[in-house]
C-alpha cells in the first residue's frame, strides 16, 4: 500500500514535470522583481548560523529551509 | 525498524531521482561567492563565538561546489551547568562539502558535514533533487539525509579534561523532506516544506540531571539522572511568502508547525522587512532590514520541573528546551555593497552588520539556583526559596553577525 503511494506521487510528479508546455501566467521578462537581490533572503553563512543557534534553543526542528533550486528567475 | 525505515527512503528518493531525470530543460546553478563570518552569541550563562567560511565556485557549466568551514567557541555556565556541575569552556569544528549538478531542469545535490567536539561527534551525508517546471514557475525537491552522531562524556581525571572511559553511546538521524517553490505573480512567491526526522539511540545529554521531591512539605529535593526514550519521530511543515512592495522593498513572512513523538508541540511565526536605499552613500549601495520571530511550545509529555519523587516515570526530562515556553527575537540589519575597480572580477562585494535579540519566558522551568545554589554554593538566605516555589526562569541573548561577502 505504501509502495503504491509512493509510486503514484513520483508519478504525479512525473506527469507534471512533462508539463512544461504550459504557457506561464508570468513570463521570464517578468521575472525582474523576483530577480532582484532584495528578495534573494539572507546569506547562507548567516542564516545557518541563526538557524543553529535557534535549534538548540527550541524543541522544534526541521522546514526550516527555503524550497530550494530558487524561483527559477536567475 | 529503522533499518526497513530507511530502505523505504531510498528506494524513494531513488525513484524519485530517476523520474526527474527523465525530463530536459534549463535550470540555474547558484553564484559563485564567498563569505566570512565572525558570530557572538550572549545569553543564559553562555557564549558561543567564531568564524565561519563560505566557499562556492562553479566547474564549467553544470557544476557548483561548495565548503564551509565552522568554528564555535564554547565558554558555558549556563543554568543546567551551575545547579549540577562546573563551568566549562568547549570547542566545535564542523566542515561541508557540497556540490550542485545541474541536469536540465533538473539540479541533483549531494553533501557531507562534519562535526567534531570533545564529547560529540556527528557525520551527516545529504542527497537531494530539486526540479523547475510549468514554465519555471514551480519549483519541487526532495531531499534524504542521513547521521551517525557518537556521544561521550567528559570528566576530570586528575584535573585533565577527558572522555570518561566507562560511558560511550550512539545516535542515528534520518531525514525526508519535500518541498514546493510557487511563483504566483511577477510580484509574490510562496514556497511549502514538509520534514520527518526520526532519531534513534541516546538522545539525551550525559550531564543533565532531573530533580525530584525529598519531601514536598518541607520543599526539600533530590537529583537524578533524565531518562529519555531511545527514539523521536518529529513531523515540521512550513509555508513562506515573499512579496516586492511596490517602492522596490520587500516583505517576508513564514510560519511553521511543528510535533513530534515526545508531545512537543511547537509553531514558530516570523516577519521581515527589506528596505533599500535609492542613492549610493560613501559610494555604495544599502540594504536594511528588519525582522520579528515569535515562537511558542508545549512540553514534552515527560517533562518536568521537578518530579514527585525519584523515579517517577519510566521517562524523565528537566531540559528547558522541552519546556513549555514561548519566544521572541526582534532583529535588524544593515548591508554596505560596493565595487573595486582594482579588482574588475569580483562583481561586487558587501559588508553585513547583523544583531538580533532573543528572550524566552518559561512557564515551567524555575530558577533552581534559588533553591539548589550554583555550583555547590547554597544561596544566600535571604534568597532562599523552598525547591518547587522558585521564580520562572527567563533567558534574554544577545546575538551578533558580522559578515563579508564577495561576489565573483
């Protein structure tokens, strides 16, 4: 039963990703305010550094990372 | 049953890996840069301070690796150290490796950290995937990690510092977690995080002690060792959402959610506020910012402050981070960037003063100095309390950043 979950949202993600003929409600020349630095968050050097120290202050852990790879508008 | 745990992770992560590959396109490699970084962190009794090192270059087209390399310099007499032992200065040297494979659409990462102090070490290796689609505005990822953690204990031994030869222990952390990036206008961006953590082995510290009631009338109370459960399973889930305010700044806000086996409840809130400033001053541009993060729990199931008698419960827990508490750290920045035209390959460079204030109110965690004393010493008479009856404790730290980062 798991498996088969685990297959049919690999597949789903599959079946997305082969979806990139879809036309974009923002287009890549739109892109530039996501583009600007100010929106790029705090270095990494930084925020690792916060992220520890707040880790070892708290019971939480974990999601505590952007969703990574950016927002695909270099 | 970990074992099975993580097979079934592999296996995912691999199908997953496998699926994505399959697709073609264009994605885009992180920029070259390095940073160095000296931090301080005051609070509670404790300091923490030292540097850290960022290294990332790309390797031809497809390639990004990246190092860093991390010191903290540990000088403790922090509460738990002055009701049951003595202070004590320590020091913990970590370093990464990474690199970023870019296929397509598709960017495959792999890591390696390293951790070591003179009680703790901690080997972690990480693999991920994170994949660009519908035109570049979505952004999905997965990613495993996994570590091998070995705990000891240090002692004096003839006034030398060392591991005590009759305690070594392990623990074993695994990870999972998938994530989703949205662009939702040429203005706003919003991203969701989902992660498991699982823990097994010895998941307590050697050193803290739970304290118990000798005789509750007459407020007079014992010490014993925590006894902490084997495993933790943690479920943490998160959404952020970044918007470009129409006066070129930027506002940015997260929560998260986070519970696990032991009962520890937690959410945590944060807002930011990023303002530039139209006109170069001193022949540079600024960047200022401005944050607030609120964080609140509730205890661990088999927490707390002091137990009714000596062994209790078959789970005994006195750390204040399994506490029911809730905190609040108020931030600024400020970001000095500029060129040097002597040096026509480094595209900018930047200087980065950050400090951040954090207090944490406890609702269930008493100033047990008022009772036990520190380090031995009774406390003053006049400021004795019978054990159970102390003030509430709270933490106030003072955290600082200052950082220099070079773009090339």
């Amino acid at each position: 039963m798991r498996t088969r979950n685990l297959l049919v949202i690999c597949a789903l993600a599959f079946c997305a990703a082969g979806c990139s003929s879809i036309e974009p409600w923002v287009a890549p020349y739109d892109r530039e305010n996501l583009a600007d630095p100010i929106m790029a968050g705090r270095a990494a050097v930084s925020q690792d550094f916060l992220d520890h120290v707040f880790e070892s202050r708290e019971g939480s852990r974990g999601a505590t990372g952007g969703a990574g790879g950016g927002c695909g508008c270099n | 049953m970990i074992h099975a745990m993580r097979l079934r992770l592999a296996r995912y992560v691999i199908t997953c890996f496998g699926l994505l590959a399959a697709s073609a396109g264009a994605g885009v490699l992180p920029e070259d840069r390095a940073d160095v970084l000296y931090f301080r962190y005051d609070g509670g009794g404790v300091v923490i301070s030292g540097p850290s090192m960022l290294v990332r270059k790309s390797i031809g087209e497809h390639v990004s690796v990246q190092a860093n390399y991390y010191i903290d310099m540990v000088s403790s007499a922090s509460i738990d150290v002055e009701t049951s032992a003595s202070p004590y200065d320590d020091e913990r040297t970590q370093y990464s490796l990474s690199a970023d494979f870019l296929h397509g659409k598709s960017t495959y990462s792999i890591g390696y950290v390293n951790s070591d102090e003179s009680d703790y070490t901690a080997k972690t290796l990480y693999a991920g995937v994170s994949h660009d689609m519908f035109g570049d505005l979505t952004t999905i990822s997965f990613a495993y990690k996994t570590g091998q953690n070995e705990v000891f204990r240090n002692i004096k031994i003839d006034g030398v510092k060392q591991n005590d030869p009759a305690f070594a222990d392990e623990m074993e952390t695994q990870s999972f977690s998938v994530a989703l990036s949205q662009i939702i206008t040429k203005n706003m961006i919003v991203s969701g995080q989902y992660e498991v953590i699982t823990d097994e082995g010895f998941l307590r510290s050697p050193y803290r002690s739970v304290r118990f009631f000798v005789d509750q009338v007459a407020g007079t109370q014992g010490q014993q060792s925590e006894i902490y459960p084997n495993t933790r399973s943690s479920n943490a889930a998160s959404v952020r959402a970044k918007y470009f305010l129409p006066w070129r700044a930027a506002i940015d806000s997260m929560y998260r959610f986070y519970t696990d086996t032991w009962g520890v409840v937690g959410q945590t809130a944060e807002l930011g506020y990023v303002h530039p400033l139209d006109k170069p001053i001193w022949g540079g541009n600024w960047i200022f910012e401005g944050r607030v993060r609120y964080y609140s729990q509730d205890a661990a199931d088999f927490y707390q402050d002091i137990f009714p008698r000596a062994n209790y419960a078959n789970f005994m827990a006195r750390d204040k981070e399994l506490a029911t508490y809730s905190a609040v750290t108020v931030g600024a920045g400020a970001t000095y960037e500029f060129k040097i035209e002597r040096f026509p390959w480094l595209s900018k460079a930047q200087i980065n003063l950050r400090y951040d204030f954090m207090t944490v109110n406890y609702d269930d965690f008493r100033d047990a100095r008022q009772s036990i004393g520190s380090y031995g010493i009774p406390p003053p008479p006049e400021l004795v309390r019978p054990a159970g009856q102390e003030d509430l404790y709270t933490l106030e730290a003072n955290i600082f950043q200052l950082y220099i980062s070079a773009f090339f």
